[in-house]
C-alpha cells in the first residue's frame, strides 16, 4: 500500500450542481474541475441533466444538473466545505440572492456530509428537500443508488421510484 493510500480522509460529501444563465453545460464542467481541488480524492461525478425549473420565479430558464461525490479533507467541517462551495458560486458570478431560486450562473448545494446532521440558519443537513426532487435524485441515483441520506429509510434508488412523474429530466 503507498502512503497516499494510508492517508486519512473525511467523509464522503455530495453535492449538487445546478445552472440556468450562461453555458450552462460549460460552467459546470468548470465547476466540476474546481471542486476537485476541494476533494482528498477523485470526485465521483454524474452526467449532465436537463430540467424544468422547479419552484422558481415564472419564465425561468431550462437548468443543467449534475451531482458530485467528493471526499472532504480531514479537517473539513460541513460549514467550511460549504463556505469553499460559496466562494465557487461568486467565482462564476451568482449574485446575491434577491429572488427564491432565481436564475443563476451557479448554484451549489451541499446535499449530505458523510453521515452529518445539522439544522442552522447557514446550513441544514442533509439537504431538507433532496429527497423530494428528481434533479437531485435522477443524477445522485448514478453514483449512489444504495446511499440512505441520514434521517431517511430509503435508497437513493428508492425515493427516486417513489416519486411523481410530473418532473423531467433529459440526460445530455
């Protein structure tokens, strides 16, 4: 075993990546890259999905969504990786919310943090409404069917099957 191998890591983080203004596409796979630079290992990634804007202002524009697997730093804590998350959005331009879920270049949400809870004013963990949205579910089920977010009973694979067909997502 090399020494790289023995080393300690964190627990393993996901996140979710969504963008509706620019290249979309473009500016994911841009953020995809930077993040690995947040990650004691190769990020686990999903492919690119094409969604309906869900609970945003009327008129908002299609989204592109992917979903990460990073291994966080041993010393990271929930609160810091979300702070690195932050800095990558303003990185790419996403300006200060004005608006609920308002069209954006990019927007990061950290989604579990090993087997972390919190409930704050900056953070709630896991997400509070992942497990209610395909655009999370649909890419999070290609790199972690089998992950049982903390708090629920259920697979990824298994609250995806339960949920309505009214959302739709185009893999890209």
């Amino acid at each position: 075993m090399s020494q790289a191998s023995q080393r300690p890591v964190g627990p393993l983080c996901y996140v979710a990546l969504g963008s509706n203004l620019g290249e979309s596409a473009k500016i994911l796979r841009e953020a995809l890259a930077r993040m690995q630079a947040l990650s004691a290992a190769p990020l686990v990634q999903s492919a690119l999905w094409q969604s309906s804007p869900v609970d945003c202002p009327p008129g908002s524009p299609m989204f592109v969504n992917a979903l990460a697997g990073l291994r966080a730093q041993t010393n990271e804590t929930p609160e810091s990786l979300l702070g690195k998350l932050q800095a990558i959005e303003k990185e790419f331009g996403r300006p200060a919310k004005k608006v609920m879920n308002e069209a954006r270049p990019l927007d990061l949400d950290l989604i579990a943090f090993g087997t972390d809870t919190r409930t704050s004013s900056t953070l709630t963990l896991p997400h509070p409404r992942a497990h209610l949205r395909r655009f999370v579910l649909q890419p999070l089920n290609e790199i972690a069917p089998r992950l049982v977010l903390p708090g629920q009973s259920k697979s990824i694979g298994e609250l995806l099957a339960a949920l309505p067909l009214d959302e739709v997502l185009v893999r890209l």
